[in-house]
C-alpha cells in the first residue's frame, strides 16, 4: 500500500526499493539499529581516509558520529575531549569504549563537530604530512588555519557520508560491527522514548545541558 506523504504528515506505511535496505545481523537488535547510519558515515571517513595497521588516529568530536569512529577498525585511535565538555556522558562514554585522550600528533585525525574551533583543533593535532578528514557538516566557508595547513603540508579531506565500496555496503559493515560489539549501543544511546514522547525526545536531542548522545524514539 502506498499512500502519499506531504510536511506535517503521518503514514503507517511506505514503499521502500529492495536494492536500499540493509538486513540487520543477528544479534543487532532492531531497538539500536538507529545506530547504522551514523557508524557508516564514521566508517566511510575512516576509510577515505587510507588509514593502516600503524596508523594513529585522533578523533575530534564527542557525538555518536566521533564515539563511533574509533570503533571501525582496530587501530591505535585517540579520541580528543568531546565536544560536550563537562557532561556525564562525555566522560564516561570513551571510557566504557576502551579510548583517551590525544597526548600527541597523529597521522590522521577525524574532525566530527562541524565547527570551526573543531577544524583548528583538527590541524593542531595533526602531524605534519597528516590527513585531516571533516566528517562534520559545516554550512557556511571552511575557516581552516592555512598557515598551519601549508607548513604542516596536510591532506584536506571532505568526506560525504557513507556508500559502498567493491564487495560490500559501508551500511553492512557498519550493521555488522554493532552486532558484534552490543556494548556499543549500550553506551551511546543515552536516551529512549516510546513514540507518544517523541516531542520530548527531539527538546532532549536538542538540550546541550541533557547528556545526550544519541536519543532514539521507539516505534516498535
């Protein structure tokens, strides 16, 4: 049954191309599968951004999106501060998910704020001849630091969510990790309300002061 949907709307179903979903793995339960989308655009910045083995990585940004990057490979990933400074979650979450604090300059670091202050941070962190990659959506022109970015000779790389790559979708692999690591939603999503809450979850989403990480309304 199809039915069509205009802004302000409500449907109780809706057609889907077959070639767009993903089937979750078992294990993944379907209450954090919310969590495949932003850990694919975490996995498609980590992969454009040719990281190896060896590599050290630093992640800027201290949402679902920059929590979960550190999660894609098994690589020697630092974190930087959150970008929610001073909330519980800021602090316990990269600790519950076995990362720290950059104490150095990295190969690659992964912007995953959309700020300014962000991006300057990014190129601070990097060492010289590094790949900066900006997972973060910025609206308006890039304040970058090109001084810094000129002497350091750093690698600039916007990355645009997440698509697939030759044998796999990044949505499966992306799937896939959750399913193995369960701890991972346990921790980033902070939040869960039932559908009728749905205006309170998105004021929570949006409460800077609230802990939030990632908040999930429940349809099931």
């Amino acid at each position: 049954m199809k039915k069509n949907v205009t802004v302000g709307s409500a449907c109780e179903q809706f057609r889907v191309p077959s070639e767009k979903l993903v089937e979750l793995p078992a294990g993944l339960d379907l209450t954090d599968a919310s969590l495949v989308e932003p850990a694919s655009v975490a996995w498609h910045g980590v992969r454009v951004s040719g990281t190896s083995r060896d590599t050290t990585v630093a992640v800027v940004g201290g949402g679902s999106i920059g929590q979960l990057a550190p999660r894609q490979r098994r690589r020697k990933v630092r974190p930087t501060s959150s970008s929610k400074p001073g909330t519980r979650a800021s602090i316990e979450i990269p600790e519950r998910l076995g990362v720290g604090e950059p104490d150095d300059r990295y190969d690659v670091v992964i912007e995953a704020a959309g700020s300014p202050s962000a991006i300057q941070r990014s190129v601070e962190l990097v060492k010289p001849g590094g790949t900066v990659v900006v997972l973060g959506v910025v609206r308006d022109a890039l304040d970058v630091p090109f001084p810094s970015l000129l002497t350091k000779e750093v690698r600039l790389i916007a990355s645009m969510g997440y698509c697939g790559h030759p044998g796999e979708r990044e949505m499966k692999h992306a799937a896939g990790m959750l399913a193995a690591r369960l701890e991972i939603g346990a921790s980033l999503i902070t939040h869960r309300f039932p559908l009728e809450d749905a205006a309170e979850a998105f004021r929570v989403a949006a409460d800077r002061g609230s802990g939030a990480i990632k908040v999930t309304v429940d349809i099931v």
